[in-house]
C-alpha cells in the first residue's frame, strides 16, 4: 500500500464507557485502504466491525489513535465538516435500507443532491443516471412500502452512487436480503466497482458477502488478526 491510500487508519483505539468501567471495541487498529478496492471487514457480532466502519465514515471519532479520510483526519473536523465530506465523498448503505417511506424512489435518490448547489436538471440527470445502474427505471414513481426487499436495496445502492462518491460503506447490506436477491446486489456492486472504480469496504459476517471480497480484513474481539487478498472465484 501506498501513499495514495484514500483511507490510513493509524493507531486506532475505539473506548466506550460501561458504567464505571470502560469497554474497549477496538484495539490498535492499523490498516490502509487504497482506491478501487473491493474489501470487507469480518468478523462475528460484536467484533468491532460496524464502529469500524463508522469511525471511518465520519459518524465516530476515534478515542485514541488516528483515521484519515481523504486526507481529512476525522478527530478534527467540525460536524460541518464531517457533513461535507460525507456528502462529497461517501456513500452509506445499510442492512434496514434507510429509506423514507413517503418519499418516492426518485426522491430517495434525488435526497443526497438536495445537499449541493446544482440546478434541477443536473440533479434529474445524475439521479436517472443511478436508477439506470441498478435497473430500476420502471420503479421511479413507487414508493419504499410498494417494492421488495432487494429492491429498496437497489435503491439504497442508488442513492450511495448518485454522488458518485470515492467511497462506498456497506454495513451488513445483504443480512435481509434471500441468497437470489443477495447475489444480484453483490453483482451490481462488483460491477459499479469495476466500472467506476469505487471503493467499496462492507462490514460484514455473511459468507454470501465473503466470497466476493477481493480483500479480506478479519477482526476479533477489536483486533485484526488477519489480512489477506483474496483470489476472486
């Protein structure tokens, strides 16, 4: 790795008070993250993965030790700033979809963009751009109660990519999911990270998921015990 990586975790120490006592859900984490990759972070429940993940999207802080994103130390930015780096650089999807249910598909995805200073027309271009990339065209004028589990998915994946972000965190994204619908939005993935060259780094514990990783970060009561690049079958 090099010193182009988009993501440097240095150090990192992640505390959180239980009581009058301390626990401790990560341990001297150091890792690097270089653009295009397509990684996951596994482990079992309760690992650390999840405020892993989190610390490096800006929603944590570190309690010692240091995560650089995009060349932003995360400890340091105002809440301000961590929104900007978010919204110009990241793309969230998780398990339960986080979609507003009385908004339309359109408007799910349109949500990110509402954000910047770009005119309707730009913004209609990007979001129809993102629907096209997940084959959902027909579905722009439903709304999140109207459609399937794999489906919100997709919109999820759409709204991650309507930015399109260096970034892409994915927490537990197929642990609702069936093995079809977790395969087809594992493909779509993999193909967004080869076109676009996307980093995509998943917390996760789902062997469905595991297989398609090309790297392999494996952490254990807070502590990586592994890291290994994977051959894709």
């Amino acid at each position: 790795m090099n010193n182009s990586a988009l993501i440097i975790v240095t150090n990192l120490v992640k505390t959180f008070p239980m009581g009058k006592r301390e626990f401790t859900a990560l341990k001297d984490i150091n890792l690097k993250f270089n653009q295009g990759e397509f990684a996951g972070i596994v482990g079992p429940s309760g690992s650390g993965k999840t405020t892993l993940l989190n610390i490096i999207g800006s929603l944590d802080i570190p309690s010692k030790g240091e995560a650089v994103v995009m060349g932003q130390s995360v400890s340091g930015l105002s809440p301000k700033k961590a929104a900007d780096l978010r919204n110009h650089h990241l793309g969230f999807i998780f398990q339960t979809y986080n979609l507003l249910q009385v908004y339309t598909v359109y408007e799910n995805v349109e949500l990110p963009l509402l954000l910047r200073k770009m005119s309707a027309v730009e913004r209609k271009k990007l979001v129809l751009q993102s629907l096209e990339w997940v084959g959902l065209m027909d579905k722009i004028k439903s709304r999140p109660a109207q459609l399937s589990g794999g489906e919100c998915q997709r919109v999820s994946i759409a709204r991650a990519m309507v930015k399109s972000p260096e970034i892409v965190l994915a927490d537990e994204p197929t642990a609702n999911l069936d093995a079809k619908n977790s395969h087809n939005i594992l493909q779509m993935m993999e193909k967004l990270n080869r076109e676009l060259n996307t980093t995509f780094i998943f917390a996760t514990h789902d062997e469905k998921v595991i297989k398609y990783l090309r790297r392999k970060i494996s952490l254990d009561d807070g502590k990586v015990v592994g890291d290994e690049i994977v051959k894709n079958k």
